[in-house]
C-alpha cells in the first residue's frame, strides 16, 4: 500500500503558503473536494495559522470558520482538524472529523472522548516565538523522546490511534530540519505510524536555492516533492502537503518500490513495472 496523503486546508487569512484563498467557507469546500478528487486521503482543516510569529485566533472565529467546512467534507473523505483548541477540537470531531492533528501534542484527552485518532506534532515554543533562537543538544533525540512520552501517555489512556510529528519548522533551524529527516528511521523503529509535513516550507526556500535569494513558497514544489519522498522512503506512513496531486504520484512511486524486488517476488515483472505496462 501507498504511503497516505494529508491534504492541507487552510481556512485562515493569514497561512505562510495560501493563506485568504479559503476563508470563505464555499471556496474551502469546493477546494477540499479539489483535493479528494486529486487523491488526498485525508484533509486537514485548520482556521489558525501556526506560521512563525502567528497570533492567536479567538475560539469561538477559530470554531466557527472550521466547523462547516468539516462537515461539508466529511460524507467524502477522512477529515482532520488542526487546532490547539480542545473546543475547537471537540466540535470538529462533532461535525464528522475522525483525527485530531494536534501540534501542542496536549489535546489527546479530546480525542479520547471523541473516539478520534490523534497526531502528537513536537514544537519547539510557540509559533509566535519559535523561530527567535532554536536550541537543542541533540534534536533527533530530543524530538523522539518527546513524541514516545506524549504517544504512550495517549495509548495508556485509551486513544487507538496514536501518529508522531517530528515538527519540521516549528522551532528548528534548517539544519534541525534535515537532521530530523536524517532522523526519521528512529521515529518509523518506534513502530508507531509516522506524519511528516515539510510542504513549501521556508527552509525548503532558503536550502534549495543554492546561493541566491530564497524561493517563495509558490517556487517550493520540487523541493516539497524531493522532501516528501525523502520522508516516504525513510518509512513515513503520511506525508501533509498542499500540493495533492503531485503528492499522490509520489506515493504511488514511493508504494510499488517498497515492494520486494523481482529477484524475491518470483519469475514475475516487479509490481510497478507490472501496473505501469498494463
Ligand atoms: N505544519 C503546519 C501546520 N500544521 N501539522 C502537522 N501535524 N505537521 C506539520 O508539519 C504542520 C501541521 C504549517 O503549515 P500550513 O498549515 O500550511 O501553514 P499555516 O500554519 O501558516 O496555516
């Protein structure tokens, strides 16, 4: 099987990357149903921005700009809500959403009673401080052991399905970043399923513009894919991204390649090449 595709929706004014294109609740649907059709299977919706020095939304615009959209998307897809609020998660989970994404890796109690799955993402601080001075000794460490304390609090509670979120950006460094995507096969060892979100991110902008000035977020997708597929191949079972589509072939790539190959499968040609001829 293909590693998942989280779809990222942003019901927000003010998100790094597409930040005002869905805010009005029609635009958001009709996206949210663009992703599914491209092959998302999951979409995450979020009505607060976590971009570095992002402020605070007040609970009740946060609820009231997530809740119809899940429950518009929800009859077509697996949808998750990506707050830090436990009533905005709460009425998420009322309105059809079935995960938490959760990057205060606090709200698993929610997802307990909701009888919802739950992503622990680790942070650094907070969006609007984190990206002031990141300091770790050793972030692969640091991040792993934070993400195994917060993941066997959730399953000794209850929660049956419990994801780990190294937490590319939220208060690291680029440097930090690639040592987590160095690091990811010790998060995959724990055996718990791992999310890995590096789409269009500033890093991307700065490390792949190889001296010159720093790409937009608009100018990341080779980068987001090459990232994407890095993360996939180090045993990531879902990758969040806003670029679905090229995502999904990723996948699918990345799916028919962890399959043994021909010399173990028998006289047979190799899946991929198989799907790919008929
Ligand atoms: N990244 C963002 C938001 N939520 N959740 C998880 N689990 N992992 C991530 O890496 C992650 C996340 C930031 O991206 P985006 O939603 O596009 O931007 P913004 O926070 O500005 O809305």
């Amino acid at each position: 099987m293909r590693p998942l595709v989280m779809g990222v929706l942003n019901v927000t004014p003010d998100s790094f990357s597409d930040g005002g294109r869905y805010l009005d609740p029609d635009r958001a649907v009709e996206h949210g149903l663009a992703l599914v059709a491209q092959g998302a299977d999951v979409v995450d919706v979020g009505g607060e921005s976590s971009r570095p020095g992002a402020e605070p939304v007040p609970e009740a615009e946060e609820r009231r700009r997530v809740t119809p959209v899940v429950a518009a998307l929800a009859p077509h897809v697996r949808v998750s809500v990506d707050t830090v609020k436990p009533a905005v998660a709460e009425a998420a989970l009322g309105a059809g959403a079935t995960l938490v994404n959760d990057i205060s890796a606090a709200l698993w109690p929610v997802a307990l009673e909701g009888g919802a799955g739950w992503v622990a993402m680790h942070m650094q601080g907070t969006p609007r401080t984190m990206q002031a001075r990141p300091r770790y000794r050793d972030v692969v460490a640091e991040v792993l052991a934070f993400l195994v304390d917060r993941a066997r609090a959730a399953l000794d509670a209850g929660v049956g399905e419990v994801w780990i979120d190294p937490g590319i950006g939220f208060g690291k460094t680029p440097a930090h970043n690639l040592s987590l995507l160095r690091g990811l096969p010790a998060m995959v060892e724990t055996g718990l399923p791992v999310l890995v979100g590096t789409s269009r991110k500033s890093f991307l902008g700065s490390l792949s513009a190889a001296g010159r000035p720093p790409l937009p977020a608009h100018e990341r997708l080779a980068a987001s894919i090459a990232t994407a597929t890095w993360a996939m191949l180090a045993g990531a079972a879902m990758v969040r991204v806003h670029d679905v589509a090229a995502t999904v072939q990723a996948a699918t790539l990345v799916g028919g390649a962890r399959r043994p190959p021909v010399a173990e499968h028998g006289a047979g040609p190799h899946p991929l090449a198989e799907a790919v001829n008929r």
